[in-house]
C-alpha cells in the first residue's frame, strides 16, 4: 500500500539506535542494551520480524515462563484479592517472550473496558484476560463473537437482565458506540433492536449460557438489515460495517504512531486492508510496524508514554530480572500512575493520550523512578547494583553509561534535558543519572 | 459516510473523558472556568448508624422502654429543642447546629426497605429501587455525566479511602479517582525542575509544563502540610479528620472536582455498642466542625456542602448483647455556611413502628434531589432515575 510503505534505511533516514529503541519502546516495553544491539547489526525489518514473531526479547525471559505464568494466574484468580491478579499480569508482562501480544491484550482490556469493581468475579476477570490475549492478533471477528460469550463482559454490562420484553440496552449500546461502528454510525431505532436481539445471553453457574426462553427471536431492523437476527447474526453485520473497519484502523493508529503522522489518506487505506482481510489485526499492526511511517522522524519521540510502558521500559533497561522487584509493589505504582488494571475508570477506558500525564500521576512517575533506585520495589527492599550493569557492558567509564540510558531510556532525545543539577542524596553516579534521565520531561514521551 | 475529520471529533469527544490530578488543572483557563463551582462532600457512615441513639427524642418515654442499657441520659443529651438531642459526643455538631451551619433530617429511608449493607447501600448509592438498577452506577457519578465537557481535564469525583471507588461516584463517563494518602501527591527525592517549556513543538511543550507545574504544585503540596494553617482549624487525631483535612488541601490548592467522598467505617454495631458508637460519633462530629473551621479560616465555607448519611438505622430495641440490630430510616445530616439549618423533618413515631423498625417520613432522593438542584445545579432528574420534591437543605 502507497501511504504504508516499508521502511528501508536511507541515507535521511539510517538505521540508528535510535530507530530501533523506537520500535522497543513503541510496541515492546522497551528493552535491554543487548537487544538493541542485536537489531541494531542487521536490518531494520528483520528487527521488526522479530517483534511480529515474539523473539524480540533475549533477555531475562524465566526457562519456564509459560507454566510459571499459568501457576501464578491460576492461583491469583481462586484467592480473593485482585492485587494478586494485576501482580501476574505485570509478571507476564515483564518475563513474556510475546511482549507484542501483551501490549494488544491492553489495548484489548482497554477496548472492552470491563471493571471487577462490578464484575467482582476473579475467575470471569482472568478469562476474559486470557482470551482477549488468545485473539489479540486474530481477525477481530474472533474476539468480537468471545466477548459476545465472555461471563466477565456480560456481567459488566447487564446482559443477563437483558430479556425478551425486558430490554436493558447497556450492552446493546455499547457494542455499536465503543466496541464497533462508534458514535453517529447507528439510531435510537438500532439500539433498540440490538438489544432485542442480544436477549437470552446470559451466566449461569460461572459460565456463558443461552437462555432460549429469554430470547426474542422476533424480527429485527438493524442497520437496514431485516431479519430475526441473534447475537451471532448482530456480531456479523456490525463486523462487515465499514465503520468498524474504519474505527479500528484509528484504534491501532492511535496504538502505534504519534497524533498527527498519519493522515485521512493512510487511515483510509488501513481500513480498506481490514476489510479486505477479514479485519485481521496482526496483518494490520504489521503494516504498521513495517511502514516508513512508523519510522519516520516524526513519529519518534512524539507520543505520551503510556503508565505500563514507564513501568515496564526501566525495568528491562537495567536488567532487574534475577530477583525481580515485587510484582505487587509494580502494580501499586501502575496504580499510582493512572492505570489500574482490571478497573478501568468507565466503559470507554482510560482515555490515554495527554489525560496519563496529570500532576499526581507525574508524581507517581517521579517516585516510581526513585524507587527502583532506592530498591524500594523490592520487598524487602534491595537497591540495584547499576555499577554491575554499566561494568558488563563496557559503560563504566565517562559518559558511556549515561549515553546507552539515553538510548534505552529515552531513545536517544537529549535536547533541554536536566539542566540543573539533581539534588539527590544517592551518591552512585549510575543510579543519579538513571534519575535524572527518567524525571525529565523526555521520559514522559516514546 | 465517516470521513476522518469527523472521526476525529468523535473520537477526541469519546476519549476527552477526563483523568486527571486532584489538585491542578492542566490549564489555567480551565481551573479558572470551574474556580468559584460548589462543592459537595459526602461522608458515608459506613454499616448502619443507630440514628436512635444519635439524633435522640428524649422527650418520648417509649425510647427509654426500647433503650434499657443503651439508653443516654436525659441530662447528657445535647438539646435541639424540647423533644430532640444529639448524642452527647456530638457536642462539635451541637455547636454547628446552634451556629446555624447544620441541617438535620430524622427519619430518612425509602419504601420496602432492605436490611442488607449490601443492597441498602446500592440503593443509598444508586437512589434506585431495584436490584436489576444497581449496575454499579451512582446518582453523583450520573450526575457529573450531564456535566462533561470536552477537554475537561479534572477528575470529577475524589474518593479518599483505600477501598474501591463506591458506585455513589460512578458515572457511564464519569471520571472518579481514589487517592489513598498525602504522600501520594508529594515527591520522594527531591528533584531538579526540568527546563522551562522552551518548545514549540505542542506536544513537547504540553509535556514540559505538566511536569514543571506537577514538580511545583508538589513542592506546594509539601509546604502545605507544613504550614500551619489547616492545623489552627483544630483537626483531632482521627482518619476521618485527615481525610477531611486532605480534601481541604486539595480545594484549596486548586479547584475544579466538585465532588468529594469518604467513609467512616464501624458502625454495625451489634454488640457492646455503647463506647464504640460514643467513639465513633465524638470522631464523627470533631472531624466535621474542624473541617468547616478549616474551609471558614481558608475563605471557602460559601462553596462548600457536606452530607453525611448512613446505609440504614438500626432496631429501635436493643438487642440482647447491648447492641443493636439492622433497622431501617435514620437521620442524614446535611453541614455548611449554606445549610438550610434546623430539624428539617418529623420524627417518625415511636409509637407506630413498622415491624420494629421507625418508619421514614422522608424518602432521602428528596434530598439528594435539593442537593443536585439547588446545590450543584446538575438537573436530578436522570440521576434519581425520576422527579423527586426537593426537601430543601439549601438556605
């Protein structure tokens, strides 16, 4: 596609470092210097591959990550604190040899905003986990029909209240103005009879079921389709909507590059492959990863920095992964930073973007940083030996340390960066520069 | 057919549902739009008040018949008029009662009341009747979603607690944050101010001023809980008070959230009650008064209300371990400048009890109603779900 052609180094625009802790940090939560290092000798498509094929990360992925990740998750969702439950979602996160998969299962959680303060049912929370992350590259039609059936999601938005002649038209709304066409793109008259049509869906003893008395298998309108449409039918004729085409399109867009870089015309042609791909999203975020565009100078740098990546991006960076930090101590701090997993504000999500930089959350930003220097994320707490770090990989003398955490940390920017000396008590020259890097206001972009 | 620009605004309008930071804007037009917005700040009683042994009809020789060991003496009661007093702990409240700064309304509940915590205190947080109603939405949060503005940056609702968010402040839209403690808006180390927006990049330039302002209001956040100020107000050693002491803070450093909420928590008192309900209600009436000398001193007392209500009362018989059981209507205390102040409601009948429970001559969305219209100025209707006659609490 014209507007989405693949990036190839030029001599305007190399194949730098910085171009490749691009990449990292935009779709991978950041990574170590010998990632960098490795995508940095070959080409920058191979590198691309590599995070589309989920052999970006190297470094400090456990021997035995899956079944680990599953005994940690099964345990969180029988016990009864939800602490427990965001803790194994940051575990995987951080340790995931699939980092892509996880940054799109967020979005997903995102998309399908669903809150236990409501659902208040770890199980229906870590299933509908799972299974946004087991569709999260699939074509959306997938996800879309298990959300259909996701206890969690019909749970949150009232399906099971929703009955022949007793419509609630929670869900009905919501699945046309947030989970498909958007706002303006359907009627009054439409959410009526998608709700109608969503009648029957139900839980029952921990699990999806159809409940046929309950379903009203009348006649509907929707969308100026005619027919006695059910829930499966709905999903279908929202799907081959050209709204939702064009409404994903934005949602990876907006995933991915920085405001303003890609234009009506790219946007347009996003939304035309999703439809003439079944709206398969991992063919989509790979023309994206691979685009010029994406590469390009003006969308380096130039996004807010999500709270998951400010998270995870300095844990990778200075390698904390024998004897991590406290999984329950992260997710305070992701708390503290606007995003607090499995609760998400409303139905629409976090709106992201400029609303995670905020006077408490930059604070929360500030005080993380000072807490993995401290060793405060660790219980007990246990400050790390950045000395090692800047020893193994040959950056112990002048500046040399400080230039591979610019990379890393901040992709390179440097401009206007911490002008007055940072007043800090900590008398080790790694740790100071690890903060000094990460409260400046560079640290607040990827 | 959807071209881009228009999915643009739409999806700026969608995703504009504002996140934000209790205590500063992000632009100065935007503090200034809200700067002179009243303010409502709840307090939830949290697991049953004895509004018997709280707002007490002394004069009525039926309560010392149901109150035997429970019962206040006569002499102690803090008088409002010949027939009702306050619970002699309260003697802060009596105070603001006799200044004219406190509204109280006995006899608050609803029709077919539930003497479930749970599903009394959906009702109280919904103002909706039916079980099928709770959907984990509230009549502030439905409030505030009639209120959003494009752009708006500020969080609409702050909890102050470490449970969840109560539904009381969930909107479909409504943007509520929890903030647990001071420590959470003050800086750890003490860190060089990045350089001032030099940018002209608008992005960066965003990014430039929200840090520098953050690291500033930090800064002030830090002085203030140094300053003296707040501590003339007299604040005692309690949660409840520091809760109401950081919620002054927050009003004071900044404006813009409109809604506050807090609990106090331990009052099913099924046992033993005598000291704990004292304790709690002297916590209670102190933190109160000295939040409302606090705003007094800080020149806010016109933009702020508070609320304070309970999910139920409790049986107007003691039970037999010197405690009491669920009951039903209670009293809702309604404090500030702007009070409508007085003994705004009859007190149900000791005489005519309804299954041993007071009976409620006020149903309290007539008060939530009064609230919203003549206190915030947000339309009730959809928020209580229907038209409800407001018992006015605002002078």
């Amino acid at each position: 596609m014209s507007a989405w052609q693949i990036y190839r180094p030029t001599p305007q625009q190399p194949w730098t470092q910085e171009r490749a802790a691009h990449l990292h940090r935009r779709s991978v939560f950041g990574s170590t210097w010998n990632e960098l290092q490795r995508d940095l000798s070959g080409k920058p498509q191979e590198a691309v591959s590599r995070v589309l094929s989920d052999e970006a990360r190297i470094d400090g992925i456990p021997d035995e990550f899956a079944s680990l990740a599953n005994l940690i998750g099964n345990a969180a969702a029988v016990q009864p604190n939800v602490e427990r439950l965001k803790a194994w979602w940051i575990y995987r996160i951080l340790f995931t040899p699939a980092p892509l998969q996880e940054r799109l299962t967020l979005m997903w959680h995102n998309h399908f905003a669903t809150s236990n303060l409501k659902v208040n049912n770890l199980p229906f929370m870590k299933l509908q986990n799972d299974t946004l992350r087991e569709h999260a590259t699939a074509p959306f039609g997938e996800l879309l029909h298990a959300m259909l059936h996701d206890p969690a999601l019909l749970t949150w938005l009232d399906a099971p209240s929703n009955r022949r002649g007793h419509a609630n038209e929670n869900l009905s709304r919501e699945l046309m103005e947030l989970f498909t066409l958007g706002i303006g793109n359907y009627t009054e008259a439409d959410v009526k009879h998608v709700a109608r049509a969503l009648t029957g869906l139900t839980v029952k003893e921990g699990r999806f079921q159809f409940n046929a008395h309950r379903h009203d298998a009348g006649e509907k309108t929707i969308l100026h389709k005619t027919g006695p449409f059910d829930a499966d039918q709905l999903a279908d004729i929202l799907l081959q909507n050209p709204a939702t085409a064009q409404r994903l399109a934005g949602k990876l867009i907006a995933e991915f590059c920085s405001e303003g870089v890609v234009n009506e015309t790219a946007h347009n042609e996003l939304a035309s492959q999703l439809r003439t791909s079944n709206l398969d999203i991992g063919k989509a975020v790979e023309t994206i990863l691979r685009s010029e565009l994406f590469f390009s100078d003006a969308n380096i740098n130039s996004r807010i920095c999500d709270p998951m990546s400010f998270l995870i991006a300095p844990l990778r960076a200075l390698e904390l992964f024998d004897k991590p930090p406290s999984t329950l101590a992260l997710s305070e701090w992701l708390q503290r930073m606007g995003l607090d997993l499995f609760n998400p504000p409303n139905v629409a999500g976090w709106p992201g973007n400029r609303s995670w930089l905020t006077t408490r959350t930059v604070i929360a930003r500030a005080n993380y940083v000072a807490a993995i220097i401290s060793g405060d994320v660790y219980r007990p707490a246990n400050a790390p030996d950045l000395q090692k770090l800047a020893k193994k990989h040959s950056a112990s003398k002048n500046d040399a340390f400080e230039t591979m955490m610019r990379i890393l940390l901040l992709g390179g920017a440097n401009e206007n960066q911490a002008q007055e000396p940072i007043k800090s008590t900590i008398d080790s020259r790694e740790a100071n520069t690890v903060l000094a890097l990460l409260t400046g206001f560079h640290a607040h972009l990827h | 057919m959807l071209n881009r620009r228009r999915f643009l605004n739409q999806s700026s309008l969608l995703s504009l549902s504002p996140l934000i930071p209790a205590f500063l804007s992000q632009t100065a037009a935007a503090s200034e739009a809200r700067q002179d917005d009243r303010i409502l700040v709840v307090i939830q009683l949290d697991g049953g008040n004895d509004g018997l042994n709280t707002v007490i009809p002394f004069a009525d020789e039926n309560y010392g018949k149901y109150r035997d060991k429970l019962r206040i003496d006569k002499k102690e009661i803090i008088k409002l008029n010949d027939s009702l007093g306050l619970h002699p702990a309260m003697k802060s409240m009596g105070q603001l009662f006799d200044d004219n700064q406190l509204a109280i309304i006995p006899g608050v509940g609803y029709p077919n009341p539930n003497r479930s915590h749970f599903r009394s205190m959906a009702v109280w947080h919904s103002a909706r009747m039916h079980p099928a109603d709770h959907t984990g939405q509230g009549w502030l949060g439905r409030a505030c979603d009639q209120q959003q503005k494009p752009g708006n940056a500020t969080p609409d609702a702050v909890f102050i607690g470490d449970s969840p968010i109560p539904a009381a402040i969930i909107g479909r839209r409504t943007n509520s944050i929890a903030l647990n403690n001071e420590a959470e808006l003050m800086l750890a180390s003490k860190f060089a101010a990045p350089a001032k927006a030099t940018s002209s990049d608008d992005l960066q330039a965003f990014v430039q001023s929200t840090v520098t302002a953050s690291y500033a209001a930090a800064k002030r956040f830090a002085a203030s809980t140094k300053n003296s100020a707040s501590d003339k107000a007299g604040y005692p050693n309690y949660r409840l008070a520091r809760k109401l002491r950081l919620i002054s803070r927050i009003i004071r450093l900044d404006g813009g959230t409109r809604i506050f909420y807090v609990s106090q928590p331990g009052y099913d008192t099924h046992s033993m009650q005598k000291h704990s309900h004292q304790r709690l209600l002297r916590e209670f009436s102190r933190s109160l008064k000295a939040f409302l000398v606090d705003l007094q001193q800080a020149g806010l007392s016109d933009r702020v209300m508070v609320m304070a209500f309970s999910e139920f009362g409790r049986r107007v018989r003691e039970n037999a371990s010197a405690g009491t059981d669920h009951g039903t209507s209670g009293p809702v205390f309604v404090a500030g400048k702007s009070v409508n102040a007085g003994v705004l409601s009859k007190y149900p009948s000791l005489e005519n009890l309804e299954d041993g429970d007071l009976k409620s001559t006020v149903d309290f969305r007539s008060i939530y109603a009064s609230l919203l219209t003549n206190w915030l100025e947000i339309d009730a209707t959809l928020p209580l779900g229907g038209k409800f006659k407001p018992l006015k609490v605002v002078s």
